[in-house]
C-alpha cells in the first residue's frame, strides 16, 4: 500500500497522507480547512440527506468549520453555532464538557458559550463535523448539547473512520479505513 490513502467524493478525489498516530495505528489524514471545493461539494451531498425540520447546525471547533457554514447555506439557515476548545473571555456562563479523540494524546475541552446555549435551548440542531471516528468528541458534544437543552435530530459527517462506518446514528458521505503498519514496512487497512 503506499503512504496516501485515495478518497473519492460526488466527482472529488483526494489523496490523503498515511499519518502514523501511535506505534501501531495510522491514520489517512483528512483536513478539510482550506479546501472550499471539497467543503462546497461535501455540504451540498449531505444536505440532500435532510429531509426533515431543524433549527440550528452545531459543529466543534475547528475542521467541521467550513462544512458547518457551507451545509447551513445549502439549508437555508443564516446561523450556526460553533462548539469552541477552549473558554474565551467574552463567554458567559460557559458550558464545558472534557473529550477524548484518537488525534490527540490528552482530553480536549469542549466549550459552549452560555449565550450559545440560551439560543439553541429546546431547539431542533443537526450536529456536523468533518470526520468521526471513535465517537469520543461526539458524545462529548452530545453531552453539551444536551446541558444545553437542544435536541439533536441528525449527526452528520464527511467520513466515518475505522468502527464508526458501521454505526447507523450517523449520515456520512465515506467509509474511511484505519492503517497498521505491516512487518514489510508498508500500512495496510484494518478491517472494520
């Protein structure tokens, strides 16, 4: 196998780089800033998938950004509400949730300004994000929206990675595989 793993999304093909994230576990690394063609395409592909009523699209800072605001113009929406890392001065009455993600080594946290949550209170959110994979920065997400008192009606996705292409709680455009690195030096995918 080489050292890119090939995605094809609608007409798009993309070639992503195998990225080693412990001794035993690579990934295809997917980042989806930048790329507005991609952002573009994913959003209006998703979208098609929506078929019943909501109020707000939710996304977690920082790669779901550009799908999150393209997927609520494709909707007709003029807001989003972005779940951010950190506390930032300006927030009140912050909610904050702690998650773990396979990317990174420590427990990210998760943040929702107080003022976010009085908006999206008892409201229809769909949740969007560029890829899942363990599920660990979802149910954080999840657990916020739900201290918030939203209800979510769709979670959204470009790629599902590794176990997460087989849940069925999740709208996706892609399976995306897991990688090991074999004793002939090469990665090769990990049957989900």
């Amino acid at each position: 196998m080489s050292e890119n793993y090939q995605i094809t999304l609608s007409k798009l093909k993309r070639d992503l780089p195998i990225v080693p994230i412990k001794s035993d576990l690579a990934i295809a690394s997917f980042v989806l800033l930048g790329d507005a063609e991609l952002a573009h395409v994913a959003a209006v592909e998703l979208s098609k998938a929506i078929d019943f009523e909501f109020d707000y699209i939710v996304t977690p800072e920082t790669k779901g950004i550009p799908l999150a605001q393209e997927m609520t113009r494709q909707t007709g929406k003029s807001n989003y509400i972005v779940i951010r890392k950190n506390v930032k001065s300006y927030m009140t009455s912050p909610l904050v949730v702690e998650s773990s993600a396979i990317t990174t080594a420590t427990p990210q946290t998760l943040v929702l300004d107080g003022k976010d949550a009085k908006i999206i209170h008892n409201k229809k959110v769909l949740v969007v994000d560029d890829v899942i994979s363990t599920g660990g920065s979802l149910t954080a997400v999840e657990k916020i929206l739900s201290q918030a008192g939203a209800h979510i009606v769709g979670k959204f996705a470009i790629l599902a990675e590794g176990q997460a292409s087989q849940r069925d709680d999740i709208t996706f455009l892609a399976a995306l595989p897991l990688f090991k690195l074999g004793a002939d030096g090469q990665y090769h995918i990990i049957k989900a």
